[in-house]
C-alpha cells in the first residue's frame, strides 16, 4: 500500500470527500433512535440511508482498486451500522414457498392499492382486474388495504369482488372520501369472523392518514390486526417534476428545495406522533396482534423502528435482496411493513414486484404459537 505522500490533489479531494461520506452515514446510524421531534435534521440522515451506503462502497471498491488503506475507512463505517444494514438488506436467497398448513397459521396481506389504478393514470378495468387477480392468486386469510376505492354498485363495486374472492363477507370499510355513489378510505376484509372493529384516528377526520384495527376469530384463537396508512409527504406534481429535473439533469432550485424539505420535515414529525398513537392502543390489546400498512418511512427511520420494538418483522426475519415495496416518482424505498407481536413466528414473506399500483403488495405467513 502506498502512502498518503502520493495521492496528488484528486486523490486528497477525494479522500476529503471519503471522511465526509463516513460522517453523513455515521449520522444516519442515529435516525433509528433519535426522535425527530427533538432532532428532525438526524431524520433525513436516516432518510439518505440507502445513497450514502452506495457511495460509502464505491470508496471501498475506489481505494482498493488504489491499493490504498483508505478502504478501511468506509468498509469499518459500514460494517459499524451492520443493524441498519440488515433492517434494509435481506442477506438470504428467496426460496420457493408453500403454504403452510398448520391450523393456526395465517396468510396476512397489505396492499396500497392507489384506488385501483396505475400510478399516474385514472381508473382503467384492466387495473381492476389484475388487482383482483393478483389478490386471488396470493389468497391471503386477512387483507388490509390502503387508499381503497369503491362504488355502491357496478364493476367498481370492490368490497363485493373482494368479498367474493375471499368467500367470506367479513370486512370493514371506513371511508373518509365519500359521496352518494362512491367513496375512498381504508378497509379489511377477512376468512374468518370480525368480532370487534374500530377507527384509531391518527389526523384530521377526512384524512387518509388513518389506522384501522379488526379482531378475529380463528378457530379458539383471537387475534387483532392493525392496517394502517402513516403520515404521507404529500408531495404536489410540481414536486415530482422537480424531482425528475434533479435526477436527470442535475438542476437545483433553492426555493423548490425548502419546499420538499420542509414537507419531509413535517411528515417525519407527526409519524412519529402517530406511532405513539398506534402503540398506547396495542399496548391495552388482550390478544396477539399484528402491525400491517404503509408506513411512509424506511426501514432507518425512527417511526418504523419504534413501531417494531417488541415486535418482529417479516422482512427482517423472511426477507431477501432490497425489500423495496414503493415504485413511485420518489426514491423506491422499502415503506410498507407487516409486524407480528411476540406469540407469533413468522413462515414466510413475499413482496409482489408487479407494478399495478405505486406500492408493491406484501404478505407473510404467520403461525400463532
């Protein structure tokens, strides 16, 4: 290895470049843990997790294709973050899946569905039908899904199709959008009886932004589900727009800047209020419970790990490769999540990479032990 006499000026730039690169991810280590109410800047730390970690391996492979021992640097900040890694990473090959048939297992789904139509466009039946299918094919025992559309009759008429699916009439729909003829909210629907059912209210009344809960009956057994749908961004198409323009062509604007951090900035603030909001509700569950939705926020973010505390996660303990479950405009991250309270144990887990909606859906088998 050669010393640092003779890096020349772009080789010490770069080893500038290299100290700050470890510094930005060593921070982002902290966004897990770090309430964003008390430290809201750690959050967007955790928020770049994912660049920082490829930026943070291609020093790695730089400096040893130098034969420098500069490597180090890098490799040890990352390997320092090993937690983190895994909660983004599934180190493990996706194996072919059965069923399992266990009397007490359940097949658990969430899907955010976008009212049944692609991403970017308004409702077409083709969507609606390779929803439905896709629903079918999957066959899940409890579903809950997000930004869900329906008419009182005709073919858009989804809690009659998905009733039909699951060949079962339990469900419950909460709508926050509604008129004489349709409506959108969120909704469950389940194999097995819906003894209990409520609205945990996470924002304003007519909000999306909400938290549903179901308890069921299996055989003897009871068991709650929570399907919720955290803060969104709220990002307006001119966000979008930006966002192309930034990814494409490298352009910045200051003023659209503040606007899209600021709009993350109070979207990791009230998260965070609406995990405590989810969790003092859990906490008086008599039954086993399960934490399934769209979380709005990554796998290094204080909101997910705070609701995974005293919980497992699927795709911690059944996941492989990125986990990514949004395929929108913004950056594909892993947002959507299944929680299994500690009677559980987690089968198996999937998430179906078919671009319907702008999430992918996720399922997990579960087994109630």
């Amino acid at each position: 290895m050669k010393d640092k006499k003779s890096l020349g000026f772009f080789g010490k730039i770069l080893l500038w470049c290299n100290y700050a690169l470890c510094l930005a991810l060593l921070l982002s280590y902290l966004a897990p843990y770090l309430d964003p109410r008390k430290a809201w800047l750690i959050a967007f730390f955790g928020l770049a997790y994912p660049p920082l970690l490829l930026f943070n391996l291609i020093m790695v492979v730089y400096w040893l294709f130098r034969r420098r021992l500069y490597f180090a640097l890098s490799a040890i900040t990352i390997l320092m973050g090993y937690k983190v890694l895994v909660n983004n990473i599934g180190f493990r090959t996706q194996k072919d899946i059965a069923r399992p048939t266990q009397p007490n297992s359940l097949r658990i789904m969430t899907y955010n569905a976008h009212d049944f139509k692609r991403y970017g466009a308004n409702n077409d039946i083709s969507t609606k039908h390779e929803i439905l299918e896709l629903i079918a094919q999957n066959n899940p025992d409890v579903i809950g899904i997000q930004e869900f559309y329906t008419r009182r009759r005709g073919q858009y008429d989804m809690i009659d199709s998905i009733k039909k699916i699951l060949n079962s009439e339990f469900y419950y729909f909460e709508p926050f959008d509604v008129n004489y003829d349709q409506a959108s909210g969120m909704a469950i629907f389940s194999r097995y009886p819906i003894f209990n059912f409520g609205l945990v209210s996470l924002s304003g009344k007519m909000t999306g932004n909400q938290c549903l809960f179901v308890d069921i009956q299996k055989g003897d057994k009871k068991i709650r589900l929570y399907s919720m749908h955290l803060q969104s961004i709220k990002f307006e198409p001119e966000d979008y727009k930006y966002l192309g323009e930034v990814s494409k062509k490298g352009k910045t604007n200051m003023t659209a800047t503040k606007r899209l951090g600021t709009k993350l900035k109070i979207a990791f603030l009230k998260r965070a209020d609406q995990v405590y909001t989810v969790k003092a509700h859990a906490k008086e569950c008599p039954y086993p419970y399960i934490y399934s939705g769209d979380f709005n926020d990554t796998p290094a973010s204080f909101a997910v790990n705070t609701m995974a505390l005293g919980m497992k996660n699927a795709f911690l303990e059944k996941g492989s490769g990125l986990g990514r479950t949004y395929n929108g405009d913004f950056p594909n991250y892993q947002i959507d999540y299944i929680m299994v309270s500690p009677q559980f144990d987690i089968l198996n887990y999937q998430i179906i990479q078919k671009k319907l909606s702008d999430h992918y859906p996720v399922w997990a088998d579960v087994l109630l032990k």
